[in-house]
C-alpha cells in the first residue's frame, strides 16, 4: 500500500488516508454492468481515499450493490487502519473486518518498540463479532531489507497464533517471499481458512495450495498483460478455493488500470475469470459467493 498516514484520531470513523495521485487518471469509472448473481469483494482499504474526491464508506457500498456486490471485507495493515475497520463493519451490514498489522509495518513497530503492543491490540479486535479475519499479514521481502525480516516472521507467526485464538480466517500478504510462506504455515501450522491475498505466485504455487487447503483470491492484476502467471494459477485452482477482491483502491483491472479501483468494479474482474476459465458466469459468481462466506461467514 502507498498511502499517506494520518496522526490515529480518537474516534476511528475519523480515520482517513489519501492515496499518492501522482500523474495518473484520478475519476472514478462508469459502473459496469451489473451481476445477476452477487459475489463478494473480499479484500479491500476503503479507509483509503482516491480520485479527484474520495468516496464515502457508503458511497462505497451503494454502488457495491447496485451492480451486484453484496458486501466488502475490509482489511486493515497498522494499529489505526485495524481500528477503523472494525468500526466500519460494526457499523456497516454490508462489511466484514480484517485487522492486523501488515508485514511492512511489522519492523517500524518493532524498531521503536511497539510491535507486541500493536499485536495486543490486533488479538482485542479479533474478538468483535463482525472481525472475521487476521489480515493482511504474511511476509514481504520486496519492501522490506534483511534487517527487518526478523520483524516480519516473528510478527507473521503471533498473527497465525491469534487467527487459531479466534477461530477466524488470515489472509496473507505474500510479495516475494513464496517458500518463506509456505515454509511457515507448514512449520507452524496454518489456521483452518488461510486465504492467500491478491495471489502473487504461479501454477506451481497454486498446485501446493491447493493441495493444503488454502483459498486463493484474485485481484485486477490478474487482467494484465504480463500476469500469465495467474491466469495458468487460475486455471489450476479448484473452484470452491477461489476468492475474488479489488485491493483497492489499488490494482484497477484492464481496461481501467491506473485509474481509482472500488469494489463496484470487481465484476470487470469477475467477467474476466469466467471467460478466462471457460465456464458460465452466473455458476461461477454463486461459487465465489459460497466460498466467500464458507471462509467469513455471513454478512447478516
């Protein structure tokens, strides 16, 4: 994420970051066509504001629904984006919250002491009712240097340890540490609904998954040109472990990519699995549905 941060206000519904704009296209796209069967957006940062004028949480949710998204998980990655997420899912039907302390932040918080009172913090909300997920966490060793890796794994470890705490899911932020990951769920034991978030790896690495059980969840990248490796990862994934979601307000699919991403777009994305896999696109969007709430259970 690239997001500026805000000092952490007392009250978390005042929660709000703008997104870096850069030169990029910064309006909102035109709703695409509605689903006949809803899905899910399964990971999102709605605390996040982009485009020339953020929308609201429920600007979000309204144009969610009205092209067939029935609901948003939204996924915090510090101390204030946890908080503001479990404020937006006790607030909000239409919103399931994630809460942890993402594996960029983990060494930050370590290096000025604060990294087990930020996971004490993560295992209080874990037990609201609407939290039903530990995430994003995992390992990141694209951003992060080898000095701040001890942070990452011990951080990654005591998420994995609440996820089994609360009986909920984790979702896992995985940027070019796949053997560490995988490594780690197997050593330490994975929870029993590990979803592997905006799936980074190939068909080798879905094959593994697979075979453990694990969710995979597809996000915008997925459409891109130079993303051959999900799609064969797609191909080879059974259908009742795959996910779907935007990251947004990042990863906007093609033929939008650049511009601001909302969970209102992820039928764009969905249309594009279907077509891809081959198969109808209403059966397709009632197995995402199902499989969204086998892992979080229900919205309502």
């Amino acid at each position: 994420m690239s997001a500026s941060r805000p000092p952490l206000p007392a009250d978390p519904s005042q929660y709000v970051r703008q997104r870096e704009k850069g030169a990029r296209e910064v309006s909102y796209p035109e709703p695409p066509e509605a689903l006949a069967v809803a899905v899910y957006d399964n990971h999102a940062h709605l605390e996040i504001e982009d485009g020339e004028t953020g929308l609201s949480l429920d600007e979000q949710l309204e144009r969610a629904i009205a092209v067939g998204v029935r609901g948003v998980v939204q996924a915090g990655g510090d101390v204030a984006s946890s908080r503001w997420s479990a404020w937006a899912a006790a607030s909000h039907p239409r919103v399931l919250a994630a809460v942890a302390i993402h594996p960029n932040e983990a060494p930050a918080y370590a290096q000025a002491g604060e990294l087990d009172a930020a996971i004490a913090v993560i295992d209080d909300l874990a037990a609201q009712p609407r939290v039903r997920a530990i995430g994003e966490t995992g390992l990141d060793f694209f951003r992060t240097g080898e000095d701040g890796r001890p942070a990452q794994f011990r951080s990654f470890e005591a998420h994995i340890a609440l996820a089994k705490k609360h009986g909920v899911a984790m979702q896992i932020h995985d940027r070019d540490a796949h053997d560490a990951v995988l490594e780690t769920l197997q050593r330490v034991g994975a929870p029993e609904r590990t979803v592997f978030h905006c799936f980074s790896g190939d068909e080798a690495m879905a094959r593994i998954a697979a075979d453990r059980g694990y969710y995979l969840s597809f996000a915008g990248n997925v459409t891109f040109k130079n993303a051959q490796n999900l799609r064969d990862a797609l191909a080879v994934t059974p259908r009742d472990r795959i996910l779907v979601e935007t990251d947004a307000p990042f990863l906007t699919p093609t033929p939008l990519r650049g511009r601001p991403n909302a969970p209102y777009l992820i039928p764009v994305t969905v249309r594009f699995m279907a077509a891809e896999l081959g198969v109808d696109l209403d059966e397709f969007c009632a197995q995402l549905a199902a499989n969204t709430t086998e892992v979080y259970g229900s919205f309502d």
